[in-house]
C-alpha cells in the first residue's frame, strides 16, 4: 500500500537503508511510530463511523486520512516522517542486546 505521499513499503524501506526482509516499523522513531498509529486508528474510526466496508473506498479513506495528518504536521510546524533520523539499530536489535546483557548479568550473578 502507498504511505500519503505516494511511497509503498518498498520505498520507505530503500529510504531508510533496510532490507525488505526488515519490519519498517522496527526502524522508526517513537515520533514517526506514533505518527503512523494516529493515521490508522483515525482511518480506523473514519472507515467505522461512516460505515466503509469495500476496498476501494477504504484505501481513499486511508490516503485522505494521511493526507490531513501530514497536513496538520506541516501546519504545526513539524517534521515530515520522511525527514525524521532513521534509528541506527532495530528495536529488535535493541530488545535482543538489552536481553543479551540481563542474560550475561544473570548469569554473574549466579557465580
């Protein structure tokens, strides 16, 4: 699915340097995460609210929707998704180091 200015996964993942393999959202800050959910939960109650329920009309919702978000970004002053840092770890990668470490302190501990 395109993202609201026009990009498919597939470009967001060339854009910040990932593998397709690799889950974008593992590679988006809390800003640009929360940027995300706000559109789909509001495309969520706009698609229940106004009763959608085929494809089509949907995936309009969905770029009205992301198109009044970057909007109100651009409005407020903000910083574009697209132009927010790429984190230079995954949080998979951070959840595995950080589990990596309480193991190897456990284990000391232990000693």
């Amino acid at each position: 699915m395109n993202s609201p200015n026009g990009e498919t996964a597939k470009d967001i993942a060339n854009r910040k340097g990932i593998t397709e393999k690799e889950d974008i959202l593992d590679y988006m800050s809390s800003t640009e995460l929360a940027t995300n959910l706000f559109r789909i939960t509001q495309t969520d109650e706009v698609l229940k609210n106004k009763n959608i329920n085929n494809e089509n009309d949907a995936c309009i919702t969905h770029h009205k929707v992301g198109q009044a978000v970057r909007q109100t970004i651009k409005r407020i002053g903000g910083t574009m998704p697209e132009d927010l840092p790429t984190p230079n770890k995954s949080a998979k990668q951070i959840e595995k180091e950080k589990n990596k470490n309480l193991t190897f302190k456990n284990n000391k501990k232990l000693k």
